[in-house]
C-alpha cells in the first residue's frame, strides 16, 4: 500500500536518492534546482509513501504550450499560463509497475480539472514515451529552434509530449 501526500521540504534527501536510482547519470539536475521548484510550486509538487519511506515524487508547473524546460532550468512565471507541465516524475525501482507513477499523474490532473489550462505537456526521456501514451499524451512535433535546443540539453533522446484537458 502507498499513499500520496505533498512534499516538504524534509523529503529532498530521499527525492536525490529516487532520482539517481530513476535516472541516467546525464540527465541528473542539480539539488537547489530541485529545491528551488518545490519552493516556487509546493501545491503541485506529490510525493508517494509505502511502508519503506518515500518511493516516487513528481514536480510540475504552470507553463505555455510548446515551451520546453531545459535541464536543470528554473521554473518561468508566465502571466497567463494555459499548460500543466509535468517536469519531473520518478518512480523507485524498488516501487516500479504498481500504478504509483499513473497514481501522481492522474492527481496532478485532477487538480488542475478546476483551473483554466486547457493542456498538459512534459518531456518524456528513457523510453517513456509508450508509458506516457497511456496517460494521454501524444509527441508533439512543432517546436522553434529555441524549444528544440532546450530538448536537447538533456543530452539523451527526449520527446516533447501533449494532450489536452478536459474539463
Ligand atoms: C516511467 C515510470 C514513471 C513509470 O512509473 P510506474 O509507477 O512504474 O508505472 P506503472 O506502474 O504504470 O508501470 C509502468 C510499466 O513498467 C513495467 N515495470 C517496470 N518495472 C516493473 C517492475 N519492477 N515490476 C513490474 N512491472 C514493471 C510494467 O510492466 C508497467 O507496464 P504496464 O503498464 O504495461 O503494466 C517509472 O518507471 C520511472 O520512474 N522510471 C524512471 C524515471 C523516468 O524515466 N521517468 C519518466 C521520465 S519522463
């Protein structure tokens, strides 16, 4: 059994475990980073607890359409935000395939059904692009020379995914 609650500040330590258990080495971000993004959107930033501790976390924000957070890139205010960016969801491996990860998403999700974004957008990278269609998202392919640099900063294949939001 596991449970979803939002993170605090005291759960960094174990999110820098999760995310070098998740991730390739080249796409590790840095610790204030991390810490700057729960600062800066602590509502929609979930973490998942089971009997051992903490076993998955996802950070998101309020972002545009077609605009790509870079690796280790700060969370942009936007005045009139329209896409609920999913940037970072990672799943201990100890705690993969129990429908922990699709758990996170959905309730970002559901807390975004009462506001006015009308998308949902991330990057998907390590092959999870099928993992991401089941929860609705599709590649989305136009994107300017900038967005497209910033989906290479993580420096392994990454894919700009969207789908929309049905309110
Ligand atoms: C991708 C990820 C978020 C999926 O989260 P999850 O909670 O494992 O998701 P699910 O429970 O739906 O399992 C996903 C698939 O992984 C498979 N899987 C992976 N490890 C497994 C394990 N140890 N036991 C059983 N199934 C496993 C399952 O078969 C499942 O496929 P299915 O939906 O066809 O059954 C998670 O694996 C993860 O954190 N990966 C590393 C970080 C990463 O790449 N994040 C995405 C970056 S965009």
């Amino acid at each position: 059994m596991y449970k979803l609650r939002p993170m605090q500040e005291g759960d960094i330590p174990a999110v820098m475990r999760i995310q070098a258990d998740a991730y390739a080495a080249e796409v590790l971000e840095d610790e204030a980073v991390i810490r700057s993004r729960l600062v800066r959107c602590p509502q929609l930033a979930w973490v998942a607890e089971d009997e051992q501790g903490l076993c998955a976390y996802l950070f998101a924000y309020h972002s545009q359409v077609g605009q790509v957070t870079p690796l280790d890139g700060e969370f942009q205010a936007y005045a009139e935000p329209n896409c609920l960016y999913l940037h970072d969801l990672a799943v201990a491996a100890r705690a993969a395939g129990r429908g922990i990860g699709p758990a996170l998403v959905r309730h970002n999700l559901e807390q975004a059904s009462g506001s006015r974004l009308r998308y949902s957008a991330l990057v998907s990278v390590q092959g999870s692009e099928a993992f991401w269609s089941r929860q609705g998202y599709q590649p989305h392919e136009a994107l300017d020379a900038r967005q497209q640099a910033h989906l290479a900063s993580y420096g392994i294949p990454a894919v700009y995914m969207v789908r929309n939001l049905h309110h």
